[in-house]
C-alpha cells in the first residue's frame, strides 16, 4: 500500500509540472502582449512590435499575428504587413471568424498595392546584398525583392571588389531590374626597399673615456652594387675591340693603297717599273684592306650581339636589338657589309 502510494505521487507530480511550466509561458506571453498593447497607446510602434513578436515567440498564437500586421500597417511597412496577415490566415485556418478573415484579406489586397518587386542582377557570386543597410542574402538573389513604395539603397560588397550602392526609387507594383556592378580591386605592388648604409664613427683611441655622442649622420639609399660582368659580355668586348681594331687597320691599308696608287701614276710616264711595282703594292693593300674590313666587321658585329647576349639575368635586352652580315658586290671589288640597331 505505501509502494502503491508513493507511485501515484510521482505521476501525479509529472503531469503537474509540464501543466505547471504551460502556464509559466502563458503568463510570460501575457505579458509581453499587455505591454505591446501599451506601447502602441503611446506611440510606440517599434517597441509594440517587438514585444508582440516576443508573445507570438513563447506561444506560437496565431491571434498575435493579427496584431502584428496592424502594427506593420501602421508603420508604412506593407511587405511585412502582409507577411504578417497571411501567416495569420494560414495558422487561423477555420478558427478565424469570417467578418474577421474577410476584412484581413482585404487589407492584405490594399497593402500588395503598395509594395514593389525588384531584381538585383550584375554582381559576382558570392557578394553580399544589403537593402536599406539590412543584410537579404549573397548573390545570386535568386528571387525578386519585395519593397515598399519610396526611395531605396541596395548595396553589395565582395572579397577582392571595390563596394558599390544604389539608389532606386519605386511606386507601387513596379518592377525594377537593378543592375549593380562591383569593380575589380586594383593591388598595388609594394616598391622595392631602398638599401641604406650608415657610416659609424671609428673607436676612440682610449677605451678608458667614453666617445662624445655624436648627431646620427644622415643615412643615404644608394643602388646595390652592380653584378660583375658575365665571360659572355666580356668576350663580346674583347671580340668587338678586336673587330674595330681590324676596320681600322684595313682603313689604313687603304690609306697606304691611295699613296701607292698616287705614287704609281706620277712615275708611269718617267719610270714604267717602279711605277708597275708601286701599282702592285697597291693592290696587295688593297687586299689587305677588304679582307680587314670584312673580318673587322664581322668580329664588330659578333662583340655586338655577344655583348647584348650576355646581359646579366633581370637586365633586359634592348627593343630592337639586331645586328646584320650581308655581302657586298661591285664591279672589281667583293666584301662584306656588317650593320646592326642597338
């Protein structure tokens, strides 16, 4: 009999608890709907909404939703107005008095007549939208956007674009495609460190007695120092010293083919042999000369392009860097012409 005793209590104590949390709610929801009913005799439009959607919160009772529209209706803010009556109709179902569902969907009419669609195109994905400062989503925005009727900023910013808004303004049932665009951020690359060298004072020749402070010497950026020359380099100034060498010595082969050739003409008529062999020494200069300037050329324009070739790695060549090694044809006379752009 005790057993049996002590287990009605503890059923009838479980049963009485949740019954006795349900009315700790209701009286919670109570409440915040008495105060909501308060606030919007003062005036309180903002704050009734709040409290009212704190009542609807604990109790999920449709009744509240009514008075939730009300307030949204007064407030101008026909989207959430009419959200709020068409949650009260669906949740209501039969329980709504027809008078009372009648008038709602009336108002519900008069308020879709003031609310506006717009659809949010041209931005990357992934950005995110903001309407009036409130965030709605990341794009794509997939479904038209509800607004009331008056002017609106839609904003949108994204990892690695500059932010953009816009203003749109809407009269009731428009439909409006905006087209905001977000510009690619520009990085700039950080310059390069400039290498500063200060020059320290040298140890006094006492260590006994501390040097006398100095004013810091103004440091100065200087360049680093240039890389040594690459064997290609050299070897293209050493061949074209040597090229330019040769043109000069053919240059005075020829010199000495002018004097000879003088020489010859002004003993033909007294001395024939010494004139014919000043003539042949002529030639053989003459010789000389082309074969001077042919290979002087050539080494010219090799040291050139070696020159140029052997430019240290990071140094870029010159634009238009060419060089050229054509033959030359004439009558009594063959070489070659060497020319180049650097």
């Amino acid at each position: 009999m005790v057993r049996q005793t002590a287990f009605l209590v503890i059923v009838l104590g479980a049963l009485a608890a949740p019954q006795a949390a349900r009315a700790g709610v209701k009286e919670e929801a109570r409440k915040h709907y008495d105060r909501a009913v308060e606030l919007v005799d003062d005036g309180q439009l903002e704050g009734a909404i709040v409290e009212f959607q704190r009542s609807y919160d604990l109790t999920h009772h449709f009744a509240v939703l009514y008075n939730i529209g009300q307030v949204y209706v007064s407030l101008a803010r026909p989207v959430e107005a009419v959200d709020a009556y068409e949650r009260y109709l669906a949740d209501g179902g039969r329980k709504i008095p027809a008078d009372r569902r009648a008038e709602v969907e009336k108002e519900i009419v008069r308020q879709k007549a003031r609310i506006a669609t717009l659809e949010i195109h041209g931005l990357p994905r992934g950005a995110n939208v903001r309407l009036d400062g409130n965030e709605i989503g990341r794009a794509p925005i997939s479904a038209p956007v509800r607004v009331g009727v008056g002017k609106h900023t839609i904003a949108a910013s994204a990892e690695g674009y500059d932010s953009a808004e816009k203003e749109v303004v809407v009269a009731g049932e428009d439909h409006k495609a905006v087209e905001l665009v977000l510009a690619k951020r520009v990085v700039e690359s950080p310059a390069p460190p400039s290498v500063t060298y200060v020059v320290s004072a040298p140890p006094t020749a006492s260590p006994a007695v501390a040097p006398a402070p100095r004013a810091p010497l103004a440091s100065a950026a200087v360049e680093p120092s240039t890389r040594p020359m690459s064997n290609v380099r050299l070897v293209g100034i050493l061949v074209g010293v040597a090229g330019v060498a040769g043109m000069a010595a053919g240059g005075v082969c020829w010199w000495f083919t002018k004097s000879r050739n003088d020489e010859s003409k002004a003993n033909w008529s007294t001395n024939p042999d010494r004139a014919a062999t000043l003539r042949g020494e002529a030639q053989d200069y003459a010789t000389a000369g082309n074969s001077l300037f042919e290979v002087g050329g050539a080494l010219t324009v090799l040291g050139v392009v070696l020159f140029f070739l052997g430019a240290p790695d990071g140094q870029a060549v010159p634009p238009n860097t060419h060089a050229y090694l054509m033959p030359a044809l004439a009558p009594g006379f063959a070489g070659l012409n060497a020319g180049g752009t650097w």
